[in-house]
C-alpha cells in the first residue's frame, strides 16, 4: 500500500501501526504570512524613524518564530506600538494593514489593538 501525503498543517502524525498518547497533543500553527507581517510593520516603523516601536515588532516577530508563540507578550506589544502610532499624525495608514492583520491573529488578545485602531 502507498500513501501520497501532500501539504499538512498541525498535528498530525504518520504512523505504522498502533499509536498511543498520553496526556493530549498540542500544537500551535505560526503561517509565514503571519511572520512576514511583523517584518513589514518594523521595516516600516523603521522608514517613519520610530525605532523603538520597530524593536518591538521585531521581537513580535521572534515571539511568532517560537514553537509556542506567546499571544499574550505579542499583543502587549502591538498594544504599545499601536499606541506610538496613532499618537503620529498619518502614521496610522503606514502600518494599518500589518497591525490590523497581526492583532486578528491573536483572537481575544488582539481586541484591544483593533479598537484602538479603530
């Protein structure tokens, strides 16, 4: 018998014969679109001169190269940087895109970046 997996994201095991688990499994899916907008939000924190907020989406975006992002210091994080930025006149449209889209991410956690945002 041949099996052709093709593309798999999540848990998912291929196995010979019996397999057993103990305790649950978990994982968490980090898609590299997600991490490329962390890249766009600190190159263009960086273009706007706003270093400090870059630092920090670059550390969004070593947070979302773990194994288990913690969504909990992400969103604290974009929480400051949507701050620095709505406080800029015309900062907002420059990293809107990236910052709405990292916020959705998060889920619950993100709620706060999207009302700030409007």
């Amino acid at each position: 018998m041949v099996f052709n997996i093709g593309s798999q994201q999540g848990n998912i095991n291929n196995v010979a014969g019996d397999q057993t688990i103990y305790g649950g499994q978990h994982g968490t899916f980090v898609s590299a679109q997600t991490v490329e907008f962390a890249v766009e939000l600190a190159a263009t924190l960086r273009r706007m001169g706003m270093d400090r907020a870059a630092a920090a989406a670059d550390a969004v975006q070593h947070e979302l190269e773990q194994p288990q992002p913690d969504r909990e210091k992400i969103s604290e994080r974009l929480i400051r940087i949507a701050r620095a930025v709505t406080a800029v006149a015309g900062a907002e449209s420059a990293v809107h895109r990236p910052l709405v889209a990292l916020a959705q991410w998060l889920g619950a956690f993100g709620s706060p970046i999207l009302g700030m945002l409007g």
